[in-house]
C-alpha cells in the first residue's frame, strides 16, 4: 500500500513539475537572456523531476511496482515458470524454440565426428595396417547404427505404443487444463495449501534479508498457481517416462553388443607399444555410447507428440490471461524462472533490490541492537572524557616532567607521584564525566574521509600557494607530485596499509595522500590565476608581502581551493571503501565487501546509498558555504 501511495504521488509530481517548469518559462523576463547566470538559479522543480524519475525508474526495474500491485504475480509466474521447465525438455525434442529435431542436430554432430575420426585413423602413421583396417571396420559398423535408429520399420511396437500414450496424457492434460475445476482440490487440501503458503512468506527480498519472506514463494497461493502447479507436476511425470525410452530394437542391440565386444577385446590385446590403437579404438566406442544415450527416433515417430506439446503450450499460454500482460509490463528485463522446485527472479529484480525491501532492510540495520556485524550502522556511546584526553594529550608529556617515575617499595607498594599522576592523565588512566560519542560504520568511515580531507587540506593548500609563488617551491615540489599523483590509490592501498596497519592509521594516510596532491595542484592553479592588475595595484598602494598574499592572493585562490575540495572528497569517498575492502573491521566499505560475499544485495544498496548521501551532504555544504563567504566568485 504505501509503495502504490508513493508511485502515485511521484507520477503526480513530475507532471505537476514539468507543468509549472513549462509556465515559468513562459513568464520569465525578458532580460534574462542565454549565458546570464541568473537562469541557472532556483529551479528546485526540476530538482523534483529528475529524483523522481530516478526513483519511479528504480521502482518499476526492481519490480517493485509489480510487487505492490500485483502482489501475488511473483507467485503465479512461479508456477507458470514450473510448467516451462517442465516442458523445456521435451520442447528441446523438436523444432519449437529450436531450428531443428533433436535427432537430426545429434545425427549431424555425429557423423561429423565419425568422419573426423575416420581420417584420423587412415591418416596416423603410429598404427599398423592391420589395427587401421579393424578401426575403419569398427568405425564403419558403428556409423550403420544410426539407420537402425531412425527406421520407422524397425520402431518396436512397444515403443510405438508409449509414445501414443504420452502424446494422449498431454492431449488430455490440455483438455483438463482449460477447465475451472482443475486440479479438482478438496477444501481439506485447499486449507493445508493455504496454511504452508502462509507459513512459506511473501515476495520479499532476495536472500530472505527481510523477516518472513522469500525470495519468490513456491507454495501456489491462487487457484491460476495452482492450476499450472498441478499441470506441470503432471508433465514432470509425461517429461520422466518419455527420456526413459529408448529406441533399441534386436537389430541395433545385436549390432552394439558386436562393437563394444570388438573394441573390448581389440584393447585386450592391444600392447603397450600400441597405445596409440587402443585410444583410437576407445573413441570409436564414446562415440557408439553417445549415439545409445541419445533419444534418436524415426523422423516422423514423435509427430503425435510434438503436436500435443505445441497445443498445450498454446493452451497454458492462453490460461495465462492477464498475468502474461503483468509479466510484459511490469515485469521489464526479465521474469520469475524456475529450476526444478524452486523459483527466483532472473534479470533486473535479482540484482536491484526493491526500494521497500531496502527500506525495510535498512530500519532492520539501523537498530543498534542489530546494526551490521554485531556493529551499528550509527549510534552513540557513553564516553569518559579522559580518554579524549588521553588521545589527544602525547605521552612524552609525562616524560619531561623533572623526576623519576615511582618503584615498588619493600612492602609491595606503588606509592604515585606527581610524574606518575602526569602519565595517568595524558594515558587517560582516569575518571571523569561521560559523554556521548558517536560511534558504528557511517561514523567510522565519516571520520576516516573527514580527518584525510582536513589534513590534506592544512598540508597541502599552503605549499600549493608557495608553489605558484615561488620558483624554488615549484621546481623542487613539482617532480615530487607528479610522480606519486598519477597513481591510482588503490595502488598505493596495499603497501601503506602493510607498512601503518589495517587500523584507522593507515586508512587515514590514504585518504591524505588522495587529497594532498589535490590540494596542491588547486591551491597552485588559484595562486598562479591571480590578475596581474591586481597585484601591481596593491604595490602601488605600498601594501606589503602578507597584505598581497592576504586580502589578494588567497581571496582570488578560494573558488579553486574549494573547488579542489569538492573534487577530493569525491576521490576521498572512493579510496575510502577500496581501502576498508582491503583491510577492514569497521565501515560502509567493509560492510559492502562482507555483503557482496553473500550477494545481500539490498546491504550493497544500502551502503551506496549511505555514501551518496554522505558524499552529497559533504558537497551541499561546501557550496553554502561557497555562495556565502566568496560572493566575489565568477564576477571578476
């Protein structure tokens, strides 16, 4: 219900979007004309468009929309999905979905085989006269064994009865198919039916990451389910009895206990000098065995049978009715398939997780009882602000602190002193008040990109700006950045994370090093991008070094600086999750890397999702605060 509520007011949205975007257009001034920067503003209705048109997309691929609509569809196609498996083998028989029988493709194959072993036999020059002679013999014989298979004349009439009955049970199942009634279910198996559906769950998410459901039941839940659940266990029953037939009438039988008795004893006594021979003699007999195996009939043996397949086919097409149309349009890239008992979704669905599911999902980890990994996803703890102090505080602290750490007296006794009482506070050995803390996968990986960014960007937009100030900066810093630049970090991810450990550390480095160079390069661009005018003016008003560098330099380089940012955080947010991939405990890339593992793919969605949104509040801050402390931005 709330998914049918959502479609509708999105489809309501975009039209109601795209109308008032259309007016607006129409009413707009005059004097806002093409290239003026003032008509890029504002436009929050085409905002609505665009995520809603992402959104609707997403609903309609994930078959979300089938699935809140039509919520029994997944069920139903399951079943119809049962019935082609079912007839999927015997179809394979003849010209239906493929260009040609069955026996013909195996005929062909074959014979292309016997005569590609044949010149073998004749062309090899490790084998004597005499064992090629008996080889063409034995190759020959078994190529004579086809037209004992394909031989209207000597189909036993056994066989020949069998394949009518089949053909008959088919006809009959088309004509009980079409009937209500069937499979004429009693209301004591009618309700056992219904409670195992109950207790089976709905269509829910893939990998049952959702309580109470499956991917796609397998219970019939409707009487159409059950109509083509009946049928195709009765075509499992026809589909088993056809391929236990074989078409082996005395004169064929004869004829191949004549070539394996030939091979078997040409093998015998074959010796190890004649190895060649006995492997030659060996695929003669694959061969013979392979035409034994195979269903091979008469040409037109099977016309009874392919006519009752084909008319069946058009029958369960046509029972279908309107979930045919359900599954053309709501169900797009793909449909429910079966394999043998079970049904699952193949194409779109399978791999984008319905928004519902995902939402459900996504409540589920949130709760920090459950989070991800015995972990939350984002919470808080009660922490003793001594042990912010002691993170903060460095030990060496204590260590210059005049006098000698206290020793154990005679009794056993550590008696502390004021150097002791030193250590313990900058270790955070101590009690104070506790706050709370934020803590899970989102903060850890928050964190992680926060403190690479703002390092990166106290490191690296000074020497930018020294850099397109100063030859000897330039020349001597330019060599070393471009090396390390070009190189992907993902390259780098393994050998930092050897050396500082898969701990927060080398995470971090990683992250820095991402957004140093970025820095750099930006704070360099802006520096060197400064109007000439404007410096010689700031001489000529007897400004000094700092003065220039502070109120001209450095206000001209911040819409580079900043869009610099925006760049590195990008890359930050990307490093990040290859480097939890990596090594990692903790954070949105590790619980993606875990999730892939055990194709949870709503988690998957969820983790990008999260980034997304992460990365996007990141940007969306850092224009605000573009448009409100550089106004001079683009204006000269």
């Amino acid at each position: 219900m709330f998914t049918q509520i959502i479609t509708f007011l999105i489809i309501v949205a975009i039209i109601g979007c795209i109308m008032y975007g259309r007016k607006l257009i129409r009413t707009e001034k005059v004097d806002a004309v093409f290239g003026n920067p003032e008509r890029a503003k504002g436009g929050t209705h085409w905002i609505i468009v665009g995520s809603s048109v992402i959104l609707l997309t997403w609903l309609y691929y994930s078959w979300d929309i089938a699935k809140s609509f039509y919520p029994q569809s997944a069920n139903e196609l399951c079943q119809v999905g049962k019935v082609n498996d079912s007839l999927l083998s015997l179809k394979y028989l003849f010209p239906i979905e493929e260009r040609e029988f069955k026996s013909t493709s195996i005929i062909k194959a074959e014979n292309k085989n016997i005569t590609k072993l044949k010149n073998e036999i004749k062309n090899s020059s490790e084998i004597s006269e005499q064992h090629r002679t008996i080889l063409l013999g034995l190759i020959d014989k078994t190529k004579s064994t086809i037209p004992l298979l394909t031989n209207e004349a000597l189909l036993d009439n056994q066989t020949k009865v069998k394949i009518f009955e089949l053909a008959g049970k088919i006809d009959q199942l088309s004509a009980e198919f079409q009937k209500k009634d069937y499979p004429y279910e009693s209301s004591e198996q009618r309700n056992k039916r219904l409670i195992d559906a109950q207790a089976e769950g709905g269509w829910g998410a893939s990998g049952t990451a959702v309580e109470n459901t499956v991917e796609v039941p397998t219970i019939p839940k409707t009487d159409k389910g059950l109509k083509f659940d009946a049928a195709a266990q009765e075509l499992k029953v026809i589909s088993d009895e056809f391929f236990k037939l074989r078409n082996h009438n005395f004169q064929y039988k004869s004829v191949m206990k004549e070539i394996k008795d030939d091979v078997k004893t040409f093998r015998k006594e074959a010796n190890d000098s004649e190895e060649v021979a006995s492997t030659l003699a060996k695929d003669v007999l694959k061969i013979a065995r392979r035409i034994e195996y195979a269903s091979i009939f008469p040409p037109k043996t099977l016309n009874d049978l392919q006519g009752a397949i084909i008319s069946f086919d058009k029958v369960q097409k046509k029972e279908q009715g309107s979930l045919k149309y359900v599954d053309m349009f709501l169900f797009p890239a793909g449909t429910i398939v079966s394999s043998g008992p079970n049904c699952s979704e193949q194409g779109s669905g399978r791999w984008l997780p319905k928004p519902s599911d995902t939402l459900d999902k996504f409540i589920l980890l949130s709760k920090p009882s459950v989070g991800f990994k015995n972990i939350p996803l984002l919470w808080f703890e009660m922490m003793d602000v001594s042990k912010i102090v002691g993170f903060i505080l460095p030990d060496w602290i204590a260590d210059i602190v005049p006098g000698k750490y206290p020793v154990h007296n005679e009794s056993g006794v550590v008696e502390p002193n004021f150097k002791s009482k030193v250590l313990s506070v900058v270790t955070g050995e101590f009690k104070l008040f506790k706050i709370p803390v934020p803590m899970g996968h989102i903060w850890d990986s928050f964190l992680r990109v926060l403190l690479g960014l703002v390092i990166g960007i106290i490191l690296g937009v000074p020497l930018g700006l020294f850099m397109g100030l100063n030859r000897f900066a330039k020349g001597f810093f330019d060599p070393l950045i471009e090396l390390y630049r070009p190189v992907p970090p993902l390259a780098w991810a393994p050998l930092i994370i050897s050396v500082l450990g898969i701990d927060n550390v080398g995470k971090v480095f990683l992250l820095f090093m991402v957004s140093f160079s970025i820095m750099i390069i930006s704070a360099r661009a802006g520096a060197s991008g400064t109007q000439l005018s404007k410096i010689h003016a700031s001489h000529s008003l007897g400004a000094s070094r700092w003065q220039i560098l502070r109120y001209v330099i450095f206000p001209n380089s911040l819409p580079e600086i900043l869009t610099g940012v925006r760049v590195a955080i990008g890359m930050c947010w990307g490093t990040l999750v290859a480097a939890e991939f990596l090594a990692g405990t903790t954070g949105i890339g590790f619980v993606e890397n875990v999730a892939k593992k055990y194709f949870q793919y709503e988690v998957i969605w969820i983790t990008i999702f999260v980034m997304g949104m992460l990365g996007l509040l990141f940007d969306v801050t850092l224009r605000k605060l573009i448009d409100k402390y550089i106004p001079w931005r683009g204006k000269g």
